[in-house]
C-alpha cells in the first residue's frame, strides 16, 4: 500500500505507544473518581429531596390510577358522576370505600363518646330478629318447641329445659301459633320474637344440666399441647359469666343455645353488619418491607444524585482520554463533541422522566386494573427503575455525536448512512427493547425518538463545517 508523502514531524507530538496509553487512562480514571466522590457527596446532602422528586411520577400514576377506580365507583352506584365528587376525587385526592360496620358496636360507641344522643336509642344486645328465621320455618319451630319431640336423648333434654324456662303465658303463645292454620302472620312473628327475646336474658337457661354438657372447656395447660382442640367459645363465655355476671354476655350465650337446637327452622348466626361509604386518601406513600431498605434507598439515591452532578466532569475526563490519542486536526472536534454529548444526555433523561414514565405506567397498571391486582409498589424496586430508564435514554442519545465522530475520522461516509439506514433502524429497534422495561410503551418512545436522531447524525455529518485535513482533500489509500 502507498500513502500519499506528508510532513511526519507533523504527528510526532501525538503518537503515545500503549504504556502512554494506560498511563493517560490512570489519570483520567483518578480525576474522574473525585468528581464522582465530590458530586455524592452533595447527592447524599440532597438524598431526601431527590427521592421525592423521583417519586412524584409514580404518586401520579398511582393516584390517576385511584381516582379512575372511584369514578368507576361512582358510575356503578348512580350510574353517573355526581359533579360535587369531582373534586374530593381530583382535588382532594380521597376516593369512597365501602366498610363493613356492626351497628350495636357503632351505638354503644355513640353512647360513650355522646351519652345525650346514644342513651336515646334503645340498644337491646343480641336479639333474635326475624332475619334469624329461614322462610316458612315459624309453625315448624313452634310445632317443634312445644312438643319436645326429637329422637336424640341429647336434643329432647336440651328441648325440655327451653320450655320448661318459658313462663306460662310465653308457652301459651307457642302452643297457639303451633296450631295456627298456615304459616302464621307477621304478627305471630313478633309474638315469638318477643317470647325468644326474654327467654335470651334468662339467667338460668344456661345453667340447666342439659347444656353443660357443650359449656366444659377442654384440656388446658400441658394436655392441650398433646392432643389440641378447636375452641369452644361458648365455654369460654360461661367461665366469663361464672366470674362475674353480664347481661349481654347472658343474652349472648342463650341465644347461641337456643339457636344451635333449632337448625331446621333458625339461620346461623351471624353479625348483622351495614356498608358505610367512607372516603379515604389515596395519596401514595411509598413502602419500605426490609429494615435496613430505608438506607438502601438514601444510599442508592445520593449514589445516583452524585453520579449525575458528576456527569459533566465524567464526559469530559472521558473525551480528553479520547483527545490524547488523537492527532492535532482530530482534536479540534472534542471541543464540539463535548457539550453536545452533554446536551444530548441531559435530553434523553429529561425525556424518560417527563415524557416517558406517565404513559409507561399507564400502560403498566391497565394490566393491574383488568386483573383486579391494586398497585403497591415498593420504593427500592422504583427507584431501580426510575434510575434504570433515564440512564439508558441519556445513552442511547449520544448516537448522531458517535456518527459524526466515526464520519470525521473516516470511518463512515454520509453515503453509507444513508444506503444502510433500514438496518440502522432495524437495530435501533433491537437495542431500545433492551434498553428499556419489558413493555412496548417505552421502547417505543425511544425507539423513534432515536431513529430521529440517526437522520439528525446524518445531516449533522453532511452540513456541519468540517476543519481542514493536514493529508489534503484528495489524500486517500490505495
């Protein structure tokens, strides 16, 4: 091969054999560690903001993502959107929540905290009510009562001592509504509700010989542990009476007797609860699960925060590595490089964290909403996103600045950009899905954005001003 002859004084005082090389590369790595150092220490300070600010944008998709769920809410029960809630969901950042509440419990609060409005509602504890009868069940219950008909030993006993601590008039309405033609009237009903309700505050219903068979405890102690049991809670009620007496626990405990020797004709039971609406804030409060996760995240915040005060100072430590290999007329092009490769970072992360996140977890939590799964996010997990996402973008966005540097040191001409740009594109593509999260969306908006940038590189190689060539406009190899 034959080189056109040129001055070779001219690259005497840029040639650096490889342990000039290593030497130059020790230098830069030093200078840029104590910026990095320099720049952490300033993150750390600000660690607490920037961790707010990184936040922000979930806190965003995740009170988007409740305030749609209560307006669906809304719809579901209205079946619109009543205009005065739009601001408590949208301003307010509250959305409705239905709870379940025990009214009796709900009224003895209300008799405590205001005694002139509780003790004016009567409050009568663990009453049969007509809930309590299964539909068509009243004759057959009171046919069963007042026979004391049953095939169990057991059964028949527990049958007798309820009657027998019925008093007579109370027997005398059983009997009557035994023999009623029909089902009986809402007024036999309340009749019977009546007798059951007085038979519930007997005090000595519990006590009659037939029940204490279902009233013993089991083992205790160390038995328990040999052969455990499943509890008996209405035991345990009658040792709490046995200790000191209580009208609602005596009422409690016969109505669970009576209702469990009438299984035909009375529902199980249960605690009556009511739904209340209430609204709650849905302002996100990230989560931390570990103990020491709350210094992971200060310490991976500050780290990030240095390293991006640091950015400027790397980059530059970087492009004069580069320079110290470079001839004279090469180096010329570092002092443009520079700045835009800075630029070029600083926009790409800015568009991830502006224009990227939102439409990201948009897209992210409509998966959550079709699964019905509510998203919970744990701070350290978004923060390695937050940080993740950015960083590549920043990146990726140094393409046309690689371009023009390979197009001025001749490795690539214009033509070859251009003949081979759908492949470009085609890699492009490759190279944003893994630069970004598992998700179209993102890859996406970097994909097009940098494919932009490639035809930007383009015509920054064709139209920006080149410096002279020490070999001559006609120097070539051949």
């Amino acid at each position: 091969m034959n080189f056109r002859e040129t001055n070779e004084d001219l690259f005497e005082q840029s040639r650096m054999s490889f342990g000039d090389h290593l030497e130059e590369l020790r230098k830069v790595l030093i200078k840029a560690l104590y910026g990095v150092a320099i720049g952490c220490v300033f993150g750390f300070w600000f660690a607490s903001d920037v961790v707010e600010i990184l936040v922000q944008p979930l806190a965003d998709a995740i009170e988007e993502y409740d305030s749609y769920d209560a307006e669906q809410q809304l719809i579901e029960k209205y079946g619109y959107i009543p205009p005065e809630y739009l601001h408590l969901i949208h301003r307010e950042n509250v959305a409705p929540k239905l709870v379940q509440v025990d009214p009796t419990q709900f009224l003895l609060m209300l008799q405590d905290l205001v005694p002139d409005l509780g003790t004016s509602i009567p409050v009568q504890h663990y009453s049969f009510r007509k809930s309590h009868f299964q539909d068509g069940k009243l004759k057959s219950f009171c046919q069963r009562l007042s026979t004391q008909t049953s095939s169990d030993a057991g059964a028949l006993a527990k049958l007798k001592a309820i009657w027998a601590e019925l008093p007579p008039v109370d027997q005398a309405t059983i009997t009557r509504i035994a023999k009623v033609t029909g089902e009986g009237s809402d007024s036999d009903l309340s009749a019977v509700l009546q007798v059951l309700n007085r038979l519930a505050s007997n005090a000595k219903l519990y006590e009659a010989e037939a029940f204490q068979v279902d009233l013993v405890e089991g083992a205790s102690g160390f038995l328990a542990t040999l052969s455990p049991e499943k509890p008996r809670p209405l035991a345990s009620i009658k040792a709490k009476l046995d200790e000191e007496f209580d009208l609602s626990l005596n009422r409690r405990l016969n109505r669970s007797l009576i209702t469990s020797e009438f299984p035909d004709q009375l529902n199980p039971l249960i605690v009556d609860l009511v739904s209340v609406e209430i609204w709650e804030s849905t302002k996100f409060k990230p989560q931390a699960l570990g103990v020491g996760e709350g210094f992971g995240v200060w310490l991976k915040a500050g780290l990030f925060t240095g390293l991006t005060i640091a950015g400027p100072w790397v980059f530059f430590q970087l492009w004069a590595f580069v320079a110290a290999g470079l001839y004279p007329h090469e180096k010329k092009h570092i002092h443009v490089f520079l700045p835009i490769s800075i630029v070029l970072f600083g926009a790409g992360v800015l568009l991830a964290f502006f224009f990227v996140f939102q439409p990201v977890l948009g897209f992210l939590f409509s998966f959550n909403r079709s699964m019905g799964i509510a998203p919970e996010m744990r701070i350290n997990e978004w923060l390695s996103f937050v940080m993740f996402l950015p960083l590549g973008f920043g990146i990726a966005f140094q393409l046309p600045l690689v371009m023009l540097f390979m197009n001025r040191i001749g490795l690539f001409q214009v033509e070859d950009y251009l003949k081979k740009w759908r492949v470009a594109v085609m890699i492009i593509f490759v190279l944003a899905m893994f630069l970004t999260p598992a998700d179209p969306i993102s890859m996406l908006l970097l994909a097009v954005p940098l494919s932009i940038l490639y035809f930007t590189g383009i015509a920054m190689c064709k139209w920006m001003p080149r410096s002279e060539n020490p070999f001559g406009d006609d120097a070539a190899v051949t």
